[in-house]
C-alpha cells in the first residue's frame, strides 16, 4: 500500500506539472526576459532608423538627388588671364573676376563648403603638338573637383562632364600682325604656312581642322608649333617667327594683332564648370546655378564685371553673361 500511495503521489504530481498553468509559470520567465530584449533591440533600432534619418548619415539632402558629405570641400581650379574674368588681385594676391565671384555665389545658393585654387590650365586639360588632347592630372587625380571657366568640345565631353555653362564663350580665331598685308577673302588658305597654338586650350589644331573658313591645314604634313602662355605665342606672331597663331579671342590678341576669321565651331557650349565623370558637382551646381540666375544676385554679379573688375581689360557684361541677366 505504502508502494502505490507513493506511486499515486509522483503521478499526481506529474499530472499536476503537466497542466497548462503550471508549465506557463515554469517558462514565463524565459519568455518574458526574451521578449523584453526583442523589444528593446526594436527601440534601439527604431531610434537609429530616426537619427540616421535626421542627419542623412552625415550627409546633406541635395535637391531630392540624394546625400552629400557635411564635411565635403569643394575645390575649384582657375586659371587667371589677366581679364575681368578671372585675374590675379595684386591688393591681396587671391584669384579674382567673374569666375570667382559666379563660383561663391552657387555655392552659397547650394549651401555647400567651397574653396577655390590657383594652377596652370594643363593640371586641367593638355594638348600637345603631335598628340591627342587629354585630361590633366589635376582632374584626374583629385586635386581638385573641378576646373572653372572651361568650354565644351567633342574630346573632353569623352573624357569629362561638364555643368551648366555659365558665361558666353569666346569665338575661334585666326591671328596675324597688324601691319600684315590681308585680302580679306574667305577661306584662308594656311597650307604653306606655319601655325601656333595655346597648349591646353580648345583652339587646337584638331578644331583648326574643323574650321570652313581656314583650308590648307593638315595635323601630319603641316607645321605648327604649341605654346604655355599667351605672351609667348603672341611674342611668335610679333617676332615673325610664326605666320598665324589660332586662339580663342582674348583681350590680350586684340590689342597687339588682328583677327582674319572669325567663328564658333568648335565649342558645344559656353564655358562651364569641367569635372570627372565620377562627380556629383553638376547634381548641386546646376539647381543652385538655376537659382543665381533668378535672383538679383547675378546682375550684381555682371555689373560688378565694370564695377569691381572694370580696371582689368575684357568683355563688357553684354559679351560675357548670359542672356537675361539685366533685370533692371
């Protein structure tokens, strides 16, 4: 008897921890430390979805485009012509003119961090006599985002992007002595002629080729020589060691040459920011540009081209800003 009562007691008892209130009360409180921390990783989680949000990760909204980098400096190569749209300030030796002044405003409109550099235009692009043009290593490397005052051609647009173009670009010209004998009769024969050219610029030879009014050039059986700066190639000219220079036209040309063509054939469109393809610079210049150009801001701007710049030679706000910038 002492056997089956002890029997009965442990089936009991079994019977007793296999109900359904007692087996919740053996496990509740695993269940409930399990549930507590589902519950507080989701909190957790919920306020990191909240403040990456908030912050855009460090970044910055850019016109429904996506993020940018809080802490991103933009730099902006110019190289100074010694005209009111890009010169060097002898009063305080920083960069100064149109360039300078278009750049800080987009900036300001687009409310990022910039800066803006001095180098020499071959960092940017380069085009030496015998050789395709290409991309310099200032672009190319990342010293900086973008190159300031640069026209679009079918061979940069194959190795650079380009933003909004921001000023009229310049025309394509053929240049001689003042005192040389001229006909005046289009085309211009060049054949047995020799030729120079800026290095870096559009104006190459390749665009020579593409010129209806100038025959005769050929870039293999031709001669032709490149020079690094305008005083050099003008200095050619002068000194007869050249027949003909081919520029873009310049303040500087017009004083001490003359032109014998005239054209724009070879730019696809005006002067413009140029920047890797890999770049988002055009995402935030291009809206921000859009906003200068509605505002009063950028009639100051071209005003100041004779106000603030007016000592420098160059263009008048009429040859250099775009169409629409009086509002007055």
């Amino acid at each position: 008897m002492e056997n089956e009562s002890t029997m009965q007691e442990a089936l009991n008892s079994s019977s007793l921890s296999l109900t359904p209130g007692k087996h919740s009360e053996q496990i509740s409180p695993f269940v409930r430390t399990l549930v507590t921390l589902l519950v507080v990783f989701c909190g957790l989680l919920f306020i990191l979805c909240i403040v990456l949000a908030s912050s855009g990760r460090g970044s910055q909204q850019c016109e429904g485009l996506g993020t940018l980098p809080d802490d991103k400096i933009w730099v902006f190569a110019v190289a100074h012509h010694d005209v009111n749209i890009a010169y060097i300030d002898n009063r305080t030796g920083a960069i100064s003119g149109y360039n300078v002044d278009v750049i800080r405003a987009v900036c300001r409109f687009a409310e990022v961090k910039c800066e803006i550099v001095w180098d020499v235009e071959t960092n940017c692009w380069d085009s030496r006599a015998g050789e395709s043009p290409k991309g310099g290593p200032g672009l190319f490397n990342g010293w900086y985002d973008g190159c300031a005052g640069w026209i679009s051609t079918k061979a940069r647009n194959r190795t650079f992007k380009f933003t909004t173009p921001y000023f009229k670009g310049p025309s394509e010209m053929l240049w001689t002595r003042k005192n040389e004998t001229t006909s005046g009769r289009l085309p211009v024969n060049v054949s047995d002629k020799k030729i120079g050219f800026l290095d870096g610029w559009h104006s190459d030879e390749f665009c020579l080729l593409e010129q209806k009014d100038i025959v005769g050039f050929d870039t293999e059986t031709s001669t032709y020589v490149h020079y690094q700066t305008m005083q050099e190639l003008v200095q050619a000219v002068l000194y007869n060691q050249i027949d003909y220079a081919f520029c873009s036209s310049h303040p500087h040309l017009m004083s001490v040459l003359k032109p014998v063509t005239s054209s724009r054939v070879c730019a696809i469109e005006g002067p413009a920011v140029m920047h890797r393809k890999d770049s988002r610079l055009s995402d935030w210049w291009n809206p921000a540009f859009k906003k200068l150009l509605a505002s009063g801001q950028y009639q100051t701007i071209c005003e100041d081209l004779k106000r603030a710049h007016g000592h420098m030679p160059g263009g008048d706000p009429s040859r250099i800003c775009l169409d629409g910038w009086d509002l007055s």
